[in-house]
C-alpha cells in the first residue's frame, strides 16, 4: 500500500496537467452547447409563453435522443485511444468510419422518430392542442439536423480519443455564434429585424414571417449541420492527426467492427440516457407540489448543473488518459493514472462545494426575486453540496472505467443506483417520508434521494474499478483488443 501511494504521488505530478489540458476543453465546448439551450429558452419565452412551453416540451423528447446518440459515440474515444497508444494509428481510419455509418443510422433513425412519433405522446401527456401543434414543428425541423449532430459527435469522439479536446471547443463556439443570428432572424422574422436595424432594411427582409418555435427548431437543425460539417472539415484539413488519413479512402460498413463499437458505446447511451430521465421524471413528480417548489427545483438544479460541467469533463478526459495507457501495454501506470483522476475529481467537487457556500445567495437572486423561492433554493443548494462529492466522483469512476472498455458494467450500475435508489427512494421520502421516524418531506425527499443515488453509484464503481484494474495490471484479465 505504501509502495502504490508513493506511485500515485509521482503520477500525480507528472499526469495532473496534462489531464486538466484534455479535460478543460471538453468542458467549454460542454458549456457552448449548453448555451444554444439557454439561448434557444430565452428568445422563444421573449415571443410568447405558448413558444416557451412548445420549446421547453419538445426538448424534454429530442434532448434524451441526442444524449442517447452521443453516448454511443463515446465509445469510440477509448477504442482510438488504445490503437493511439498502441500505435497502431493505421487501425483508426476504419474504426471511425464504422462509428460514421452508426452515427448516421441513429440519425436518420431519431428524425423519423421526430417526424412520426409525437403527436401521439403529446396526446398521452395531455399537452394543450396549440403547445402540441408548435412543438411538432419545432421537433420536425430539429429532426433535419440529427444526422448532422450525429457526424459531429462520432468525429469529436475520435478528435479527443486523438487528444485533441479542443477543435470540439472552437467548433462547438461556431454552433453557438451561428444558432444566436439564425434564431433571431427565424423566431422573430421581420418585424424583429425591423425593431433591432431599423426601416432601412430591404423590402423582402421585411417580410419575413416569424416563425416562432418552428423557425427556433431550424436555426438549431442549422447549427447542428454547420457544426458535424466544420469538424468534418477540420478532420480532412489538419496535421493533428498525423497519418491516420481519415479522408482518405471510404471505409464499407463492417458488421463485426459495427458490433464492437456498439457492444462498447450503447451501454454508455443507455446510462446516458437513464440519468438523464432521472432528473426529468423527478421534475414531472415535482411539478405536483407549487410553482415554488418547481421555481426553486429548477433554479437550484440549472445553478449545480453549470458547476457539474467541469467534472463531467474530467471524466471524458479520464477516458482518454487510461485509454492511451493501457494501449501502451502498461496497466500498471494506467491504473496509476486512473486513481489520480479520481482524486482530481474529489479536489474539483470539494473547490464546487466551497464555490456554491460563498455564492449561492447571489446568483439565486439573480434568478428570482421572490423571497419564498430564494429561501428553498438555499435549503436545496445545501443538499447539492453533498452530493457534490459523490457525483464528482460516480462520473469520474465511470471515465475510467470506460478507459478499460469497461462499460456494461457501468450501464447497470446506473440503473440500480439511479432509477431504484435515487428515484425509487427519493419518491418514498418525498411522498411517505420514512416510516413513523420521518414525516414525508416533500421535495427535499427527492433531493436527499438523489444524494443516496450518487453515493451508491460511486461506491459500486469505485470497486469495480478497483477490481478491473487490479485485475489487468496483475494479467488476470485482459483489455478486449480492437482491430
């Protein structure tokens, strides 16, 4: 034992930085594609509350597809960075073309899905005829532009499996600068042009009709297009990827490489997108108790899920550290480098903590101005610092994982913690409370089931993981090899 801190000692020192260089760019353009939402929020809610909510319903149906999407995309990255690491760069090429032909099937699949599959859900969620109608075209332009995120997601998986995070960055800035303009000359048509230049402007710009939710799903399915085509051009363009000739020669489906890639990538969008319905079905359960608590409720989780971007980061560049690692053939530094991630993650979630105890009063003001929202919110950021911890570390836990190829694992551990402890045992607190020791506590129950939800999953993986990599720096298991 004290052989292998003095390691992790000497790993940490010479691994920390460049692991915060992957990971910091991974975290901007997280933060750049979080903000075509934000934008996308509040231009529609400028032009009317029936925009608003059309928008806010139909992101609550293709937000879970892309997630879905994009997680099984993610099982490129440690597939490219083992065959980096093993340099084995000429394996690359055929490797992302399989994740290209996926991507552009799950694609086209999610489009059908928006074009044909919501107006049957807006019946059984009793959505209002007007709300239902908008959000159908919004989600039928959205659906344009699945396959265009799709090639954008497979190509930044092999840009940061190639350890370059930051191309995602820059690209992900150029959606956000294309969507801003795209949704103000779509939602508002003319008359906004008109209001913002002046009478000057030229007779047909005048006349353009204000789309609303609709013309918002069309700048968003164009951002999404500008952005999977820039990356494909800077894939074809740059000397980052030195000779793995990407563009090169056009790779035919491989079923059994299609295989592996899905074998690894679909259990990370399958927790992907169990987390993700965590949160929203808890926000629907919350939805019965007052607009303060739903006011509060979201205040207080948009605030944590900004703080949530820089481990979630640290995670995805785990992935590629452990992944470069192991395809160097030396599991006993991966496993080094794993553990110091870890501890990387427990720094960062306790400076969150620290952040969220110094500003929480302020920035909730800066949200709302009714005082019995402010005071909720605070009592549910006290519950968000604990769990701090233990979600930095679950997502963390899971990058490294990950890094293995080890992701069903991950997949039903997600499931067990999410959905049975933190949704399951959060409902209980919040609506039956605990027995006769605990009244029912309303949506503090949920919050506190959360809190047990994160601290199962990190628990369970920081095992798993303890085992896997012990298991393959001894030679007791081995790493699935990719051709």
């Amino acid at each position: 034992m004290a052989r292998f801190i003095t390691d992790l000692c000497e790993v940490s020192r010479r691994d920390t930085g460049p692991l915060i260089r992957l990971a910091l760019p991974i975290c901007g353009a997280q933060l750049a594609q979080a903000g075509m939402s934000v934008v996308d929020v509040m231009m529609t809610g400028r032009l009317s509350a029936t925009d608003l909510a059309a928008v806010s319903v139909g992101s609550s149906l293709w937000m879970p597809l892309m997630l879905f999407m994009t997680g099984t995309m993610m099982g490129l990255t440690p597939v490219v960075a083992h065959l980096l690491g093993a340099q084995r760069q000429a394996g690359i090429r055929v490797q992302v073309h399989q994740a290209l032909w996926i991507g552009l099937v799950l694609g086209i699949l999610s489009a059908l899905l928006l074009w044909t599959a919501v107006m049957p859900i807006f019946a059984a969620m009793d959505v209002p005829d007007e709300v239902a109608r908008r959000s159908a075209g919004y989600l039928a332009a959205i659906g344009f532009g699945m396959p265009g995120v799709a090639i954008f997601q497979a190509l930044r998986a092999f840009s940061d499996g190639m350890n370059h995070t930051r191309p995602a960055l820059w690209i992900s800035l150029i959606g956000l600068a294309v969507n801003i303009p795209s949704n103000y000359v779509l939602i508002y048509g003319g008359e906004g042009l008109t209001t913002l230049l002046g009478d000057g402007l030229p007779a047909p710009l005048q006349a353009l009709p204000a789309l609303g939710a609709t013309g918002c799903g069309i700048a968003t399915a164009i951002s999404m297009w500008v952005m999977g085509l820039s990356m494909a051009a800077y894939t074809r363009r740059s000397r980052a990827y030195g000779d793995v000739e990407l563009w090169c020669e056009p790779s035919p489906p491989r079923w059994r490489l299609i295989g592996e890639l899905l074998h690894i990538g679909v259990p990370i969008g399958v927790a992907i997108f169990v987390e993700v319905t965590l949160f929203t079905l808890i926000a629907l359960f919350v939805a019965s108790l007052g607009e303060v608590t739903v006011a509060a409720h979201q205040v207080a989780l948009n605030y944590t899920g900004l703080l949530f971007m820089l481990p979630l980061s640290l995670g995805m560049a785990l992935t590629v550290r452990v992944g470069n690692t192991l395809g160097q053939g030396r599991p006993d530094l991966a496993r080094l480098v794993a553990w110091n991630g870890i501890l990387i993650a427990l720094v960062v979630a306790l400076i969150n903590s620290l952040i969220l105890w110094l500003t929480a009063a302020p920035v909730i003001e800066l949200y709302t101005h009714d005082t019995a929202v402010q005071q909720l919110t605070l009592s549910l950021i006290g519950l968000a610092m604990i769990y701090q911890v233990s979600d930095s570390l679950q997502v963390s836990l899971a990058g490294a994982l990950r890094g293995y190829k080890d992701t069903r694992v991950i997949m039903l551990i997600t499931m067990l913690a999410y959905w049975l402890v933190g949704l399951g045992g959060g409902h209980w607190l919040g609506v039956y409370g605990l027995f006769d020791a605990l009244a029912p506590m309303g949506v503090h129950g949920y919050w506190t089931g959360l809190i047990a939800g994160l601290t199962v999953a990190a628990i369970l993986l920081g095992e798993r993981l303890r085992r896997r990599s012990k298991a393959v720096a001894r030679g007791d298991e081995a790493i699935p090899d990719t051709d």
